[in-house]
C-alpha cells in the first residue's frame, strides 16, 4: 500500500472531496441569496449557481495539482474548512504560488 500513488494522496483527496461537497452547498446558498437579490427569478438564481458551481470545481482542481502531493496531514474539520476557503480562494493561490517550491514532506 505504501506505494500506491492513490493511498499517498489520499488526505488531499477525502480533504478536496469533502470541500467540493461544502462549496456545492455554499453555491447553492449563495445562488439562491444573488439571485433573489438581483431579480428574483429562477433562470437568475440557476444561472448564478452554475456559474459558482463552475468556479468551486476549477478551484478544485487548481488546488489538488498545486497542493496535494504536499498534503500529509490527516483530514480534520479544521483542516476541511481550510480546504474550503482555499478552494474559493484559488485564484490567489494561482497570484502568489509562482515563487519557490513547496518544502518537501
């Protein structure tokens, strides 16, 4: 098992799963406030969650190439929320991951 690529990620993967699930949530929620917000009408809201939807699944596959293989701390809620808001916060990771490498586990 120990060379098994898949049981070396498997923190990143339970932690990535487990946030893409919250941030179905989060868009959701959100979709439903903006689209009330905005116009009150249900093309709006599915739009407005397609489109966070969108935004949560790139976040999660930006953050599982940049950080996984460096993930080796088992999954906690801590560590889930921290998943969380990176996943909606790729876009900085993608701003200021350009300089040196991730120290090696």
């Amino acid at each position: 098992m120990e060379n098994d690529p898949l049981w070396k990620l498997r923190h990143a993967l339970i932690g990535m799963a487990l946030a893409l699930l919250a941030s179905v949530l989060i868009a959701a929620l959100a979709g439903r406030w903006l689209g009330d917000l905005f116009g009150d009408s249900y093309g709006l809201r599915a739009g407005i969650y397609s489109g966070l939807l969108l935004y949560a699944v790139v976040g999660a596959v930006v953050l599982f190439v940049k950080v996984a293989r460096h993930e080796t701390r088992p999954v906690s809620p801590g560590r889930i929320g921290l998943w969380v808001a990176s996943l909606w916060l790729w876009p900085l990771l993608l701003a200021t991951g350009r300089g040196k490498p991730p120290p090696a586990a």
